[in-house]
C-alpha cells in the first residue's frame, strides 16, 4: 500500500479505543503497520479492526510489561519506526484538596511515567537507526491548566516538558519528538469525569463544539510522516482556540 506511511511500523499506546484508535486507522490509512500496546487491547485483537497488525495487552506504567511488548514487537515488525505515546486515564474531577493520593499516583504513573518508559524502551533503537519520530498526547490543560483535575493537568505538563527534553537529547539523531495537545474529544476518557466538569469545559470551548478524534488523528499522520523533517520539541495545538499559545 502507498501513502506517507508506506513501510514505516508504528506503536500506538491506548490504541484500542478513542484518539488512540483513530491514529491508528489514520496511519493505516497512509500504509503505516500498527501494534497496539494497551491494558486492555480486546477491541481491536485478532481482525476485529483491519488497522491494528498487531496488539498487545501492557500496563505502560510497569517496566517489565514494557520490556515485554518491546522485545514482541521487534521480533514481529523487526522495528519501530514511530512511537505514540498516547495511553492514558483522567483520574477523578475533585478540587486538589479533596485528591486522593492514590489517584495522584495512578495517574502519573500512566499518563507521566508511562511516556517515560516507552520512549526509553524505543529511542535506543531508533538513535541507532539514525532515524525516528515519537509523538506524545499531552492535553490542552497541560498548558494551560485547568481546575479540578491537578493530577491530569500536572502529568500533561511533565509530558510536554519531555517532549522538548527529549527533542533536545535526540536532535543529533535524526529522531523527532513532538507532542499534540487536544481538547476534549468525546471518548471513553469522559467516564471518571463528573457531569459538571465536562458542561463546564464544553461552555469555554471558542469553536462551539468538543474536538473529533479525526481531527487530532490527522495532525498525528502529518508529524509521523517525512513532511513534518525540520519540527521537533513543539507541542501541536488541537483545541479550537481554546488555547492562546
Ligand atoms: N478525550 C479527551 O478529551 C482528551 C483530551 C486531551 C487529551 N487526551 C489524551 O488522549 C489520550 C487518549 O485518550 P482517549 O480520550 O482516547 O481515552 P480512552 O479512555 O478512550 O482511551 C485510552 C486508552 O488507554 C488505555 N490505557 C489506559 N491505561 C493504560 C495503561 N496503564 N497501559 C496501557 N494502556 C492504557 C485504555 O485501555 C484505553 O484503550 C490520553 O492520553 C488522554 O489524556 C484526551
């Protein structure tokens, strides 16, 4: 198949449902091969979705289930071309003072270590390679904060911190890493959100309507592809306005 993906392999993290998903049916789309790592890959295994080659159940906060998928996806695909940290939870909507420590750490551990591990355990082959692009789904609220979800907003912070980062460690290499920042797009995402925090965030969007999943999935195949060959260390605005910088 041709398209700007043609023969590149791709690992799309939280690709079995959402944003993930429609990223993956985009790189498809341009010819890209998709492994789905997710804790949870049911809908998309074994020909239930044409765009997903392979998927793989991981828990992108545990090293040894990265190493795991890892060394899986390598002696399938031989090699990773591009990497999609997009795996992540939301955590409850409760002013900071109510959190629950252990809901902090879970959603660090997914949405900020998760990223970490990953782009570790595929960078050193990719610096190697000389060649490589990693993209992380960070949020909206990652740069502009927002109330009621401290741990969300401060985990999509810390992930465009390593974005530029790691744009910084590996520009040498011919790897590049930059990061969407969406606005809220219907998805399963919206289960551990409280009705008023999604009418709240719904009445401050500019354009007058939430984000669709295409539309992030398209700025996802236009980084991953040769197009995008002198950006690296940015974070890609998907928010219809929302966000003023
Ligand atoms: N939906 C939104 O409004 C929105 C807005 C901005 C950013 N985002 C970000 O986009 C990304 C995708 O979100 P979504 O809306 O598609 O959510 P979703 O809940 O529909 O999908 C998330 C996927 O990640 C997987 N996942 C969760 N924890 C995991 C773990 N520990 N290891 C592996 N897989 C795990 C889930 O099984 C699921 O398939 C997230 O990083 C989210 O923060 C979402």
């Amino acid at each position: 198949m041709g398209g700007e993906l043609s023969k590149r392999n791709a690992v799309i993290t939280g690709g079995a449902r959402g944003i993930g998903l429609a990223i993956a049916r985009r790189f498809h789309e341009e010819g890209g091969r998709v492994c789905v790592w997710d804790r949870d890959p049911s809908p998309v295994e074994e020909s239930k979705e044409a765009s997903v080659a392979l998927a793989l159940s991981v828990d992108v906060a545990d090293e040894a289930s990265v190493a795991a998928a890892y060394d899986a996806t390598i002696q399938r695909f031989g090699q990773i071309d591009i990497l999609v940290n997009n795996a992540g939870v939301n955590g409850p909507t409760v002013p900071f003072w109510e959190y629950a420590v252990a809901d902090w750490d879970r959603v660090q551990a997914v949405d900020l270590k998760g990223v970490f591990l990953c782009s570790r355990a595929v960078a050193p082959a990719m610096r190697v390679r000389g060649s490589g692009r990693i993209i992380h789904v960070s949020s909206v609220v990652g740069k502009t904060g927002g109330p009621n979800a401290i741990a969300y907003c401060a985990a999509k912070a810390g992930v465009i911190g390593l974005t530029k980062s790691m744009a910084m460690e590996l520009v040498k290499d011919g790897v590049l890493v930059n990061a969407i920042a969406p606005a809220m797009a219907e998805t399963d995402l919206l289960a551990e959100m409280s009705p008023d925090y999604i009418a709240e965030v719904k009445s401050r969007m500019p354009m007058g309507r939430l984000c669709a999943v295409e539309e992030i999935a398209d700025v996802a195949a236009w980084i991953a592809s040769p197009r995008c060959s002198f950006t690296t260390g940015q974070v890609f605005d998907v928010s219809g306005g929302r966000a003023q910088y």
